[in-house]
C-alpha cells in the first residue's frame, strides 16, 4: 500500500521530472550522437522508458542517475545500430582562419565535433566529465567499467584533443 | 583544471532540447498507447460476446421450436394412433 502511494505520488511528477531532465537528457545524447533529430528520438524514448519503470525510482536523485545511465546505453546502442560515424568526418572539420579567442564559438563547436570522433566509451566518458559535472568513480559507477579505466579514457581522450586542436592551430594559449 | 577543460565544459555545456519536446513528451506517454489498445480490445470482447450472446438465444429460441415441434409430432401420431385403433375394434 505504500509502495503504490509512493508509485502514485512519483506519477504526479512525471512531468516535472521531464521539465527539470529534458535539457541533461536531450544534451548527452546530442553531444554523443552529434545529430540533432536523433538525439531527440532517443532523449523521448528515454523519457517513455523513465514512464515505464516510475514504481523503481525511488527519489528525484534516483531519476537523475538512471536517466544518466539509460541515456548512455540507449546513445551507445543507437550509435552501434545506425553504424555510423559523426556526419562531418575529422579531416572535414573546418580550418580556422584565424587563431582562436577565448570563448570562441568556433572553437566550441570544432570542440564538440572533435569530442564526437572519440570512441564510444570515451566520447561518453568525455561527456559525462564536462556536460554533467561528474567525478570518475560517478561516471564509473553509470558506465559499469573501473574508475581506472574512466581515468584513462578521460587521459588520453585529453591528449588526443590537445593534439587535433594543435594541428588546426587551436592549441594551448 | 587547465584551459582544454574549461573549453570542453563550455562547449559541452547542457542545451535546451528542440521547441515542445516535453509537451510532445507528455502528449504521447506510453500508457496513452497501451490505454488505447485496451480500450480497443474492451470493445471487440463486448461485440463478440454480445454476437455470441445473440447466436446462443437464437439456439435457445431453434431448440424450443424444435421441441414443439415434436410435441405437436407426437400428439397428432397418438391421436391417429387411437382412431386407428378405434377403426379396427
């Protein structure tokens, strides 16, 4: 009888649940599938999926985490299905003509589009860090991998940016 | 954190999703589709069994006229029965 009380009360706040995620949800999949359409489709299928399984969370926190995680699966998993990469290839991005000043909006999007031609497992490892804030063991705990192994994707995936942006001369300043 | 971060954090910043997406949301939640299905097959269980509620009177209805049927049978195979009977004495 609490249960369904509970249950009952958490289906009052679906909606705000919708309105307080939609922008965490719709950003990790935009950032991963760098695609603005699908990212919609996958944030509404996980938002349908959050609908299914209201009676298992247990707090708003709880709702954070899981569309966190459901986000990853789901963004992972449409990427394995449509087998492809990022629309704009890495050899396409855009050469600046001019060096790049802070908050540069080139540099953000030559930013995003980089980020979009990691691997899987870093690219939301990446996202995770940067998007939403997130400590290692956190994204450790989203993804099921070691907080060794997210440490290293975050490294190299660091490294390998620093690299790409260097050679277009958007490197350190 | 060093410069390379603080431009990811900014590049990766959240955005809000495309104009409507949590009416479309909250217009289309997947119980409105299950909720219509079970309206939808609510409604073929009550035709059918009223259908076979009339086939089972209409049974009912064939089976009494049968039985009178064999009545009036029989009453009229008594009644010669007895004239015959009442023919030969």
């Amino acid at each position: 009888m609490i249960g369904l009380e509970r249950a009952e009360q958490i289906e009052c706040d679906f909606p705000e649940l919708v309105r307080r995620y939609q922008a965490m949800v719709f950003s990790l999949a935009w950032h991963f599938l760098h695609d603005r359409a699908v990212a919609e489709e996958v944030a509404q299928e996980v938002f349908f999926s959050l609908h299914r399984n209201l009676g298992s969370i247990r707090s708003p926190a709880h709702a954070a985490f899981w569309l966190r995680k459901v986000t990853a699966q789901r963004a992972i998993d449409e990427d394995r299905r449509r087998r492809r990469r990022p629309q704009v290839a890495l050899a396409d991005v855009p050469e600046p003509a001019a060096k790049a000043s802070a908050a540069d909006p080139l540099l953000g999007e030559t930013l995003r589009r980089l980020v979009a031609t990691l691997a899987e497992v870093p690219r939301m490892v990446v996202i995770l860090r940067y998007q939403e804030d997130l400590e290692p063991s956190e994204i450790a705990e989203l993804l099921e991998i070691p907080v060794a192994t997210v440490k290293s994707h975050l490294q190299r995936s660091l490294s390998l940016l620093r690299e790409k942006l260097a050679r277009r001369g958007m490197g350190e300043r | 954190m060093d410069w390379l971060e603080l431009e990811l954090k900014r590049a990766l910043a959240p955005r809000d999703p495309p104009p409507g997406f949590a009416d479309r949301i909250l217009g289309r939640k997947p119980g409105f589709h299950a909720r219509r299905w079970m309206a939808a097959a609510a409604a073929v269980i009550v035709i059918a069994s009223a259908g076979y509620g009339y086939r089972w009177r209409q049974g009912l209805e064939a089976k009494r006229q049968v039985m009178l049927a064999v009545r009036i049978v029989a009453l009229k195979t008594s009644h010669i029965q007895a004239q015959v009977k009442e023919l030969t004495r």
